[in-house]
C-alpha cells in the first residue's frame, strides 16, 4: 500500500511538473537571447516557441512565437518580437537555416511582444505588413508597452523603439513567394484589436496568432470581445487547417486549440451567465468555478481577471 501510494506521489508530481514545464524552465537556450531554438513544424515553417509565461528577464521577452517560411525566394518572418535584440536572435538562427534574406515581416497584433522588434526590422530594411487595428492599438498603448518592457528586460531592451508597420489592410493580405502562398486575414475580433492568422492553404497550416491558444490559458483583456471572439471563430475553423502554430505554445491541432480556446471561452460565459442569473456580483464573479482549466500555464496569473472581465461585458449584453 504504501509503495503504490508512494508511486501515486510521485506520478501525480510528474504530471504537475510537465503540465507546468514552460513555465517552470527560466530559459531553454541560454546561448541565445531567444527563449527556445526554432523548430521546424512542417517543412519550410519554422517557429522559436516562447515561454507560456509572462515576460521576464530570463525569457528576454520571448513569451510569444517567432514563425518564419521559408519560400524559396525569401523569408517571411511571423511578429517582429519584443525586443530588438530578440528580432536580432531570431534573424541570427534564421541565417544558420538558409541563406534566403527576409522579405517580410508580419505582425500578429498590436501587441509589444509582435511589434516592438519591428526596431531592428527597420534596420534590415524589411517592409512589417499589420492589419490597420494593430497600428493603431500600438500607437496608442506602444510607449506604455515599450516602457514595461524596459522595466522587465532592463539592459537586453537596449536598441529597441517604437515603430510600428510600413503598411496596413483591413480583411486580408495576399501574398506569393517562391513556392508559397500566404494569406494574412483579419477573421473578425477576437483577442484584441487587428489579431491576424497567416494562413498557408497549400499546407493546411495556419499561424493563428492569439485567436487560439491550448496550452496558456487564453487572456482576456478590456479590449477582448468575448462574444465576437466565439463568433469570429467560426471564420477560423472554416479555413479546414489541419496545422496551427499558436500565437503561444507548441505546434498543435485544431481540435487542441478549440477545445482550449473556444470551448474555454463559452465555458467561462456560461458560468459567468449563471452567476448574474443568479443575482451574482461582481466581486463574486472572480470566483467561479474554472477548475476544468486549472492546469493550464498562466492560469493562476489570468483566471479570476478574465472572470471578472467577462463579467463586465456580459452585464451590458
Ligand atoms: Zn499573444
């Protein structure tokens, strides 16, 4: 009895550790200011998979994944990082892996961690495509963004400015390079303002950007319309891709994605509906039940902010 509960133990402990692993492991390429090396998920897609942490001073920033294809006839590099000196890191591993100059530079959002290595993009002279809410979301929150980062990255945000994308769209980009085609589309609102997926309809791969997470849990934030998100959804899963690269987290499927994205979303809204049913408040709200995604990264830091953010909304819907 006590050897086989003793073996319980220590399985359950090694279950807790793998299901905390990426956020456990400060840095998994400490000879690079990247946090981990890039993997080629299928040929030709690469991607540097970030930390699913916040950012920090060991993960130099790389709490997002940093994709790039390579076509052919050039390189088109997925978020320009959070960092100049992280967009740096990655166009260093990029030129270890061909010999093919970057073309392109895409932006998943407006966010800091897609768009403040846009820096040293600038530098390369490459053209960095966003869709026309991100441009405007970092224009607005970019200086406070860059400031955290400051803070956080302190000596390895050196280099790194505002600047934002040399071109914007509204629905979608089209792109053809070497033997690729590439489709930047605005799927409708989801995680916040201007998310973009890449998609690679000849490979059946799609880099989702934050309109699906599976191993992080999904951030909700002021900006972030819940009900249109489940709605733009729709719009993600009728690509049929068979591939998605996350915006954070390894390389996955969509049944992966939905079932941690979509489902995670409507599950939140309906406890959230059931309390204010009930008359719940908000203080209350916090508190609802969300243990089915207990052991997903960044829950603890997440989980009763996002509760109380759908709360807010779905009291005025
Ligand atoms: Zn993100």
């Amino acid at each position: 009895m006590i050897t086989r509960s003793l073996v319980m133990t220590v399985l359950l402990c090694v279950a807790a550790q793998a299901a905390q692993a990426s956020q456990d492991i400060p840095d998994q390429y400490p000879g690079s200011v990247l946090y981990s090396k890039p993997v080629e998920a299928i040929p030709h897609v690469w991607s540097a998979i970030g930390a699913t942490s916040p950012p920090t001073y060991e993960n130099g920033g790389h709490n997002n994944n940093l994709s790039f294809v390579v076509t052919g006839d050039g390189v088109v590099v997925v978020n320009g990082g959070a960092s100049f000196q992280l967009a740096k890191a990655l166009h260093e591993e990029i030129r270890k892996i061909t010999g093919q100059p970057v073309k392109l530079v895409i932006n998943e959002n407006g966010q800091g961690h897609a768009m403040l290595g846009n820096s040293y993009w600038k530098t390369q002279g490459v053209p960095i495509v966003a869709q026309e809410d991100a441009a405007k979301a970092f224009a607005d929150e970019g200086p406070q963004s860059l400031q955290h980062h400051k803070n956080v990255l302190k000596e390895r945000a050196e280099g790194t400015e505002l600047v934002g994308p040399t071109e914007t769209f509204t629905d979608k980009k089209e792109i053809e390079m070497g033997n690729f085609k590439i489709e930047v589309l605005n799927l409708g609102p989801a995680h916040s303002p201007g998310d973009v997926a890449v998609w690679l309809p000849k490979q059946k791969i799609v880099i989702s950007g934050d309109m699906a997470f599976h191993e992080r849990i999904p951030p909700i934030f002021a900006e972030t319309n819940t009900k249109k998100w489940l709605e733009s959804w729709e719009n993600f899963e009728a690509l049929g891709a068979v591939y998605v690269i996350p915006g954070h987290g390894h390389p996955t499927n969509m049944d992966q994605v939905r079932r941690y994205t979509k489902d995670y979303v409507a599950y939140l809204r309906g406890k959230i509906a059931e309390h204010i049913e009930k008359g719940g408040t908000l203080e209350d709200a916090y508190y609802v039940d969300q243990s089915p995604y207990a052991h997903m990264d960044t829950f603890e830091e997440l989980a009763t902010r996002n509760a109380g953010r759908v709360y807010e909304q779905m009291e005025f819907e």
